[in-house]
C-alpha cells in the first residue's frame, strides 16, 4: 500500500473530533458506562457459526451486541477458520474452535438454508457442545432455523419461534408450540423468528443483560429506525403466492 | 469430525423437503424468477471492506441483495484476506482485491468508527477504485459513513445522507444538504442512514435491480418485519442525552 499523497485529488484531511459531532459531549454530561458494565460484567457473547449459515443471523446481532459495555462477541465454529454462507458468496471467521470454548454468558445459534440446518441438527459435536455450554449460559438464544438445532440439542420446552415456513417442523418435530412473534422467551432459551428478527432479540438481550437505558443507547448508536419500503416481511399477511416467491428465492439462491 | 451417531442423544432424522414447508408451492404457482434474472442480467454487486468498517453495514445488504435471482455478492478490499471490524471481534473475509475488479453494475461501500472512515477517505488506492468502478455501476452505493467515503471521492452532489452524527460534518465538507431519511438517490448515488439503513437502501436496490414484486418477495425470505422493543433509532427524536450515551457506547465498544 502506498502511502497517501498529500494534496492528492479529492484529499480530504480531517481530524477524530469532526467526522462524530457530539463525542465531546458525553463527557459534558458527565455519561460514564461504567454501572452497565458492572452490571453485564464484560459479557462473554459467543455465536456459533456452521456451514451454510445465513450471513444476517449472527451478524445483526453481533453489531447490537458488541456495543454493550465491556462485552466480547466471539465466533465460534466447530473448527477455527472461514464459514461460508448458504448462497457460499461470503465467508466469516470463526475465532475459536467449539473445544476451546466452556462458558459463555450468552449462545446464539444462527439458522441457515435447508442444506446447513440439517447438517447442524446431524452434527453431534455441535449438539454435545451447544448442550454443555448451554448448562451455565445466562441466556440460549437462537435466530430463525437455529431454534430447531436448539429443539435437536434438546433445549427447546412449551414455546418457541422460527423461521415462518419452519413452523409446522419446529411443532411436530419437538413438540413445542410455534409462536409468530419477533422473539420468545421461556426460561433462559429465547428463540428469534427469521433472519432479521436476530436484531430485534439482541436489543431485547442487551435490556437484559445491561439495562433498558443502555439497549436504547445501541439502538441509537446503529441508527435501527427501520423504514421498509415495502410492508411485506410477515408471513402471516402474506398472499401464497408472495410466499413461495420468497421461498423459490432462498432455494435458487443458494444453489 | 466424527460421524452422525445413529440413534443417538436427540438424534434428528430429517429431510430437505421437511424443513421449510411450501418450497414445493413455488413449482404449484407455477412461479419463475427467470423474468426478475432477466432484468437484474445477473447482477454484479461488489461490496468494498476496509478496516474497521461496522459489520452491519455490508452484512445486511448483503444477505438482502444475495437473494436476487442471479446476482453475486463479492466483498473486495485493497487486499484478499480477513478484514476486521471496528471493535475487532469480527472478520469478513474479501474475497477479491481492489486491483482484480474493474466492472460492478452495484459499487456500496459501508461506514465504520471514525478510525476506519478516516483511513478510507485518505487512501488513494481505494478513493482511486471508487472512482473508476464508479464510471460503469448502475448504483454507487453507501451505508452510514460510507456516504463520506462517496464524498472524499468526489462522488457527492445536491444531498446525501450519513449516519445521523456526522450530519454536520458531511455537509460542512463537501457542500451537500444531509437528509435525514433511511436513504437518498441522487442520479445514480444512494446513500444511507446509519448502519441498519442499509437493509432498506437494499431493499430498494432489489426492486430497482429486478422490480417491486421480487422486492417484497425478498423481504418476506428474510422476515424483515421490524418490531424493535424500543422506539429510540431515531436521532431527531432522541435527547442529548442519549445521543451522547450512544457515542459513547459506540467509541468505547472501539477501544
């Protein structure tokens, strides 16, 4: 890389204190985080990432989740390394591998295509690692089809969501009763419904695990102050046909 | 990696066909996303990481515009390689580098903490390879601090959006009006607001690249039916109070 050319075209020389207005001002109000932290303790936050996951499940609510005070979000795979997506076009590193991790403060278990979820629910050692963890979490939590991995690790009791068209599987599978909300709690297990519903379960976690004050203050901080163009993301306002459009476009997607 | 074991702890049989109910109504609708493919031509969207950008930012967009029939996402950063983010929990991989990429028909480029956006805006190399993809996309794109990036590359004219904190800063600089709505078109520049704004610029790229119907047909794949637990993402609505709590959240998550 080389180095920037001072006065190059378009250069622009700025300064810390002036891409953020309003930093200066924290201190101004004398704001410290500290009673958060203490509160959450520097939370241990690990999401499990496999192959084929879904690339907003864990990363909707790392971004929430990183903010909180003194907290480390860790991706955790079976091995150290590079996890593909299910459409295989993007890769996250997983940190850790599941033998180097015994307690967490909090799990998230993303979901993923047909393809990743079943081969996770096949998966022992993901299974035997979720079900050790999970013995001293403070929260399990899962977004979209992670909830039937929770379900074949045998932590899901009365309740639970997923992802919408996963419904009948989640029901008749593990015998709990799906639940079409954003999240569900029941006991210290709260599942998330699809994909983006994993941000509405992490500001619902950081409440949790700091306080209401601090959840707004991360919800500022990501600017969530969602404006869908369209209204069309609950499934049971959904015509058919708009269902199994979204459906044919997941499946051709990840092929 | 041991082998399944059969029969085991809460072993799980199940099918492709079983998970997701209804994948076999798209064949019954007699559904085709071959119109919207044809439209989209496949499209190239290329998404630019850099270090320390806010892993939202690309990652929202992403799983949204991946679902468009045909499309890739690739991410590209000067170099191939892990690229991390602004509190350094995370890594995305880029699976291209600037110099390997000459045509995109969608160019977004994401925001991060005041560290990552500096080094972008004074980095010649990749204010170079905005510039030069920018002459062929169909949509030069950005999240948050992106929108400075745009600006340091010369990109910005009239208006333009940012994260919510370097208003000021964007319109001081570059002589452009912030509006502060979820995203702003100007030709054929979009910027967002703050990091989750991404996932509605993406929804309207979906239905500019392909049309409405795929659109909504994506939102409902991704159950994008925001139902946040609080109501504080919007800083025109927020006390001085908690806009200074959530810089400060966001600087010491940076540390």
């Amino acid at each position: 890389m080389s180095a920037p050319e001072s006065g190059g075209m378009n250069s622009v020389k700025t300064t810390r204190r002036t891409v953020l207005t309003g930093v200066a001002a924290a201190a101004a109000f004398g704001l410290t985080t500290g009673t958060a932290e203490a509160e959450t303790g520097g939370s241990k936050i690990g999401i499990l990432l496999y192959d084929g996951f879904s690339l907003l499940d864990p990363t909707g609510p790392a971004e929430v989740l990183s903010r909180l005070p003194g907290a480390t979000v860790t991706m955790i795979a079976q091995h150290r390394g590079p996890v593909r997506t299910d459409t295989r076009d993007v890769a996250v590193l997983a940190e850790r591998a599941v033998a180097e991790v015994n307690r967490l403060d909090v799990l998230l278990v993303p979901g993923a295509g047909t393809r990743g979820t079943v081969a996770a629910m096949e998966n022992p050692v993901l299974l035997e690692w979720i079900r050790r963890v999970h013995r001293h979490t403070a929260w399990t939590t899962s977004v979209c089809t992670g909830s039937l991995i929770l379900g074949a690790a045998g932590l899901l009791r009365d309740r639970a969501t997923t992802y919408w068209s996963s419904a009948d599987y989640l029901e008749k599978t593990f015998g709990v009763r799906y639940v079409p909300e954003r999240y569900v709690q029941v006991g210290k297990v709260i599942t998330a419904a699809g994909v983006s519903a994993g941000i509405d379960l992490a500001l619902h976690l950081a409440s949790l695990l700091a306080d209401e004050e601090t959840a707004r203050g991360i919800q500022l901080a990501v600017e969530y102050d969602p404006q869908p163009p369209f209204d069309s993301g609950n499934a049971a306002k959904a015509s058919p046909e708009l269902k199994a459009l979204a459906l044919k476009l997941l499946a051709d997607s990840q092929e």
